[in-house]
C-alpha cells in the first residue's frame, strides 16, 4: 500500500496542476452579481462623425460634462464663478451681452467670488463689449479675470481691460480696440484723406481731379461719424481702465494708444506688450502662464478637437455663451 503525501505537498502540486478546477476568479473574469461597466465612449470626434442632419446638438451635453469635469480637476471651481464667451465665428452682439449676463447674474453665482470669464473671440460690437465688461467687473465684489487662450481682439480686448486680472499664455492675443465699418477701419477714411493731401501736395496738377472724385463719392458726414466712433471706443476703454493702480489720466492716454497706435486692425498684441501698455499696474494686471490660463488652455485644446469635426463633417461652428452648457452650432462661412 503506498503512502500518501503530506498536505502541503498535495497542494503545491495541485498548484502546478491547471487542469484541475479552480474556486477563484481569474484577473480578466468578472463577479457576475455585479453589473457589467458599460462600454468606453467614442472620441468625441468619433461621436461628432456619426451625426445624423437632425441630430447634430446631441453631443452638448456630454461636451459640457467634459468642460466641467476640466474644471473640476483644476480646482479653480471653488475660487471662481465661471462664465463664457468661447465664439470666434460670431460677432459680439447685443445678444451676446443678454446671455453672458443671464449667466453672470444666475442663482449658481457665488456673489463673494469673481468671475472667471474664458474669452476667445475676434471681437464684434463695442457697446455691448463695454456693457459685458462693465457688468462682470461691478456685479460682485472683487470683479472678474479675463483668461484668454488664444483671441480676444477689438471688442475681445475691450472686455479684458475691465478685468483685475488678463491671463494669457505665449500664444494669446489681444488686439487693437479701433472701430470697424463693414470690416474696415473708421479710422481709415481720414487716413485715406491725409495721404491724398499729400498726393495733391507733391502733385498739384492732380489737385482738381481728385477734389471732383471725392466730391462725388464722399459723404462728408462719414468723415465725421467715423471718427466720433473711434473717440468713442476711446472712452469705453478709459472708463475700463480706471482703477486704484490705474488713474484717470493714464487710463485716457493707454486707451488712446488701443484705439490710434496701431496702423493694422489684426496687430496682435501679445502678452508682452499688453504688459508693457499696463505697466504702472505691472503683474497685478497681466499674468503670464499662471494655472488659470493652463486651464483655458486644456479647454481651448477640447474645443479644437469638437469644431474640428463640427468643421470637417458637418460645415458647423461650436459655440459657447454663458454658462458652461449654453452651447450653440453656428454655420460656417464658405
């Protein structure tokens, strides 16, 4: 009769031996009782891809669950109230002032936080620019931070100068404020007239002949509308301006520097030279790569990826104006 093997040997043997049952579940098996995870979502390029005509906003509410998930993860959500104005297709309008202030006066808004408005915008109409900037820097206590990840030009730019704080990386800009008039400068026309001076100056034999062109194509009165609009956006940018580290008299002439120091209406005024423009308030005004921007900055990156495939298979724009799920779908210009 042989003998039989002690305990601990049998069971070092069962264990080399796989063809036995075994009572335990393997790495990849799951506990049945338990509910199976549902699968990965699709890119979000993907699920923009596979957008039927009637269906194409059936990606916002998972787009602003992502936004605010970036948020979260910042942790800039218990310092700020955050507010949007994410729009580089559409024009600052009335409109838009009426939602940022929907947004900025809503029960979410923390009155004992500032806002923290994401500009990214190529500008649009200077009143109601002036009425967002305006809003956002009184309605609670310590104003608003403009956080620009890439444009905030012309009327972009005068928002930000309401700000206490303009957040930009090595790649934003902001602009000059100079009005425009079916997309060309108001300050234009009179800088037309001065070069034609000079024209009839070295050429007087051209003198009558330009007098009579001009007679029949100038409306004198434009002349002077044009150039009201521009003192106009002046003053919209000094009353911004003024602020404890920023008087009066500095406000007007860094205002009029925005408005008539810049021969080009895109002229991209980067981080540093809107720092230089603001240097009696230094720093306090104009941060460089602090985390609010890092922030903007994941955000700007999310939303190229959304309006990339909005873009590319649908002719669409996405839009965001307010609070972080008030998103729209505007058509693309061919």
């Amino acid at each position: 009769m042989s003998k039989s093997k002690p305990n601990d040997i049998q069971d070092e043997e069962a264990e080399k031996d796989d063809s036995r049952p075994r009572n335990i579940l393997s790495e990849n098996d799951s506990d049945p009782s338990l509910p199976k995870q549902a699968p990965p979502l699709p890119h979000i390029f993907f699920a923009i891809y596979e957008l039927k005509k009637d269906g194409l906003e059936g990606p916002f509410r998972r787009i602003a669950e992502d936004i605010q998930s970036l948020i979260d993860k910042s942790g800039l959500a218990d310092k700020y109230n955050f507010v949007f104005l994410y729009d580089e297709n559409s024009s600052i309008s009335e409109r838009t002032s009426n939602e940022i202030y929907a947004a900025a006066s809503g029960d979410f808004a923390d009155k004992n936080k500032p806002h923290y408005l994401l500009l990214h915008t190529r500008g649009g109409s200077a009143v109601p620019a002036y009425l967002i900037s305006r809003y956002l820097k009184t309605s609670v206590k310590n104003g608003f931070v403009a956080v620009v990840p890439r444009l905030a030009k012309s009327a972009g730019t005068l928002i930000a100068l309401g700000a206490q704080q303009i957040h930009m990386g090595m790649m934003s800009e902001l602009g000059p404020v100079d009005p425009q008039i079916s997309d060309m400068p108001a300050l234009g026309l009179g800088s037309a007239l001065d070069y034609i001076a000079g024209v009839c100056e070295k050429h007087p034999g051209a003198s009558e002949m330009l007098a009579r062109y001009l007679q029949a194509n100038l409306n004198i009165h434009h002349l002077g509308l044009f150039e009201r609009l521009s003192e106009s956006a002046a003053q919209y940018a000094e009353k911004l301006l003024v602020r404890n580290t920023i008087k009066t008299e500095k406000a007007s002439a860094i205002a009029k520097r925005l408005v008539y120091g810049y021969k080009d209406h895109s002229f991209a005024i980067d981080c540093d030279e809107i720092r230089g423009i603001l240097e009696d308030a230094g720093d306090e005004i104009v941060r460089v790569e602090a985390e609010e921007y890092e922030l903007a900055n994941q955000i700007h990156q999310y939303m190229e990826q959304v309006n990339f495939a909005y873009r590319v298979f649908h002719r669409k724009y996405c839009a965001i104006t307010g609070r972080v799920d008030r998103l729209s779908l505007n058509d693309l210009d061919d």
